[in-house]
C-alpha cells in the first residue's frame, strides 16, 4: 500500500489529464452555448422567465442523465474510444442551433441533443482515476474538474464572438470540437491494464446503485457541482434582471464566478489528498450556507453581491473537488465509471431545478430571495451530513 501510495504518475498519466481536461473544457463550453446568449433568445423568441429558464436548463438535465450510460460504457470500450467519439457527436448539435434559433420548439429539440457535451465528465473520471495512484487523484482529479471553466469561457467569449457574427461562436466551438476529437483519436490512452467489466450494462449499473456511497455522493454533489452548473446557466440572467446589467457584463461577472470555481476545484482535491475529504466537503458548504443567507437580503452588487458570489464560487468549488476525490477512495476501479456516471448525473440534476425554481419564484414573487434561502438551507444539510455521516467513512 505505501509503495502504491507513494507511486509517482508517469507521462502518460499527464498526457490522459491534459487531453481529457482540454476536451472536458470545449465540451462544456458547448453544452453551455444557450446560456450566455439566452436573453438574446428571450428577446427574439418573445420568451417568459420560465421559457428562457426552460430553454436553458434543458441541456443540463440531459447532459446529467446521459452521463449514466456514458460512464457505464467507458467502463467497457474506454476513454480511448468514447472521447473522441462524444466530442465528435456534439459538434452536430452546436451547428443545429444556427437553423433553430428562430422557433422555441426547435431549441428545445437542439437543446436535448446539446446536452451530449455535458456526458464527457463521466468519461475522465475513470481515466484521470486509473492513470493516478491514490495519493494523487484528489488533485489530479480536481485538475481534471477545472474543465467546468467551459462555462466560464462561454459566459465570457460566446456573446464577445457573437458581436462579430450571431452564428460565429457556433462556427468556432464546432471547429474547436472537431480539431480535439482528431487529437484525442490518435492521443488519448486507456491504462492497459485497465480492469473491463464482461457483465451487461443494466448489471453493472444495478450494482453501483446498490453501494449506500453512491447515493450519499450524489446527494453531495448535486448541491456543489448541482450549484455551480445552476450559476453557471442562470447567473447572466439574475445579473441582467435584478442589477439591469448589459448581457456581456452580466456574462463577464458569470465568467469570473465560473472562473473562480474552476481555480478552487483542484484545491478542494489537493486539500483532500491531505484532509479527509468529508471535513473539506464540511467547510466548502458552510461557506455556501452562510453567503446565500447574506445574498438572499439583495445587497447592492459592488462590493456585497460580489464577494458573496465569489466566497460561494470558491466554497462549490471546493466542495466539487473534495466529493470526487470521495469517490475516488471508496469505489472499486471497475466500478468508477458507473458510479461516476449516476453521481455525475445526479449533480447535474441538481442543476437542473434551480433555473426553473429561480425563474418561477421571480415571476411570481419580483423576488429572487427565496431561491437564495433554498440553496440556504440545501448547503447546510450537506454540511451536516458531511460532517456527522460522511466522515466516518473508510477508504476501499
């Protein structure tokens, strides 16, 4: 065990990470598109706050629940095969919106199949996990996460590129998308001795959802990884509505919020590596707790607002971090896709709902306080739980 521990990742291990990061990055970035552009969608489409909501969260919902049979899948073909080939089929829906863009129903459909770049994350999972020893995958692992800054490259630079051309951040994102999946054909490595699974998909899914660790993960993970996707979809819009800022500085803020999540994620590992990750996971949520509470009484934006929503960036963050690096230590290497997969899919999910709930209270309410009390309330539950069950959990 010491020898296993004390293991240093070779090369290969470092070119899987980068890669995977690279690809976790511009898929996400294309699963975000619809976000910083939907007040333009609003406006074009003559949409509701709920529409607009709606129209944003629908790739988060699929993107989680691809994830499932994503994850399950890499367990048995690879990382080798399946990033190349996801990035690759995401690149079809990011040219779809150019068509769609003028009817509701369209988005809707293209939204769906948008959701495909949001499945990548349990794809590096079980790479970045079987190419690491267990004394490095917390960070590693959170190396990987910063790929969620897709959503902060897409706050920040799709409605700058679409400044230059409505359909160019499309052009760009599909571009990018297909130089990656050619790079990640012929560069990508699974570990050879990868353990792979020979029962059937249903078998191994129906096994990782009897382990207890699944589903107190997942619960977990659906408020930190759950809120920062929430942020990420309808934070340019809470900044638009409630602090009347122009859709590029209310992209800008989102940016820096994401971009932030993505700095404090692999501390949040490298943290866990040295710190049980529950008592992490305990500090990263009850920072949440306490800044929703303050944000909920609608303090003026600069500077108020604007520390709260950096102290809750840098508490998901590293609670995102902390969660995988939790995963990482109690579920058996032929299991990490399928167990990634469901905690992954849930955490989406807990994406999913905010928007909608944030939407629904503001239209109404004119009121935005009550969603902030949820979150509230959902990040001190995760704390307590973190801390009074999670601890006491032993490493496999």
């Amino acid at each position: 065990m010491d020898e296993t521990r004390a293991a240093k990742p070779s090369g290969a291990a470092y070119r899987n990470l980068v890669l995977a990061t690279i690809g976790f990055t511009l898929t996400f970035w294309a699963w975000d598109l619809v976000a910083p552009l939907g007040s333009d969608f609003k406006d074009r489409l003559n949409l509701s706050s709920f529409e607009q909501s709606l129209l944003v969260a629908v790739p988060v919902i699929v993107g989680s629940l691809g994830r499932v049979p994503v994850g399950a899948l890499t367990d048995r073909y690879g990382a080798k095969k399946m990033f190349p080939l996801v990035s690759a089929l995401t690149i079809i829906p990011v040219l779809l919106i150019i068509p769609a863009k003028h009817s509701f129903g369209a988005m809707l459909a293209v939204g769906f199949l948008l959701g495909l770049g949001g499945t990548t994350f349990a794809i590096g999972i079980p790479l970045v996990n079987s190419w690491f020893p267990p004394a490095r995958r917390g960070f590693a692992l959170g190396v990987f996460g910063m790929g969620m800054g897709g959503v902060a490259l897409s706050g920040y630079f799709t409605p700058r590129i679409a400044e230059h051309g409505e359909n160019l951040p499309f052009v760009v994102v599909a571009i990018a998308l297909a130089v990656f999946a050619v790079l990640a054909f012929f560069l990508i490595s699974d570990r050879p001795d990868r353990p792979v699974p020979t029962s059937s998909l249903g078998t191994r899914l129906g096994r990782a959802g009897r382990l207890r660790v699944t589903w107190e993960l997942s619960a977990l993970y659906a408020i930190g990884f759950g809120g920062i996707v929430a942020f990420g979809v309808y934070l340019p819009t809470y900044l638009k509505t409630w602090y009347d800022l122009s859709p590029t500085d209310a992209g800008t803020k989102a940016a820096g919020f994401a971009l932030v999540t993505v700095i404090f994620r692999p501390i949040g590992g490298w943290l866990s590596d040295r710190i049980h990750p529950a008592t992490v996971t305990t500090v990263a949520l009850a920072v949440v707790a306490l800044f929703a509470v303050v944000q909920a009484f609608d303090p003026t934006l600069n500077p108020v607002g604007t520390i709260c929503f950096l102290l809750m960036a840098a508490g998901l963050g590293t609670a995102s971090g902390s969660v995988f690096a939790l995963v990482s230590q109690v579920t058996p290497q032929p299991q990490v896709g399928s167990v990634t997969g469901i905690v992954g899919a849930v955490g989406g999910l807990g994406g999913f709902l905010p928007p909608l709930v944030m939407g629904a209270i503001y239209s109404a309410k004119d009121s935005y306080s009550i969603g902030f009390m949820l979150l509230s309330d959902l990040a001190l539950a995760g704390c307590v739980y973190a801390y009074g069950r999670m601890r006491n959990t032993k490493a496999e």
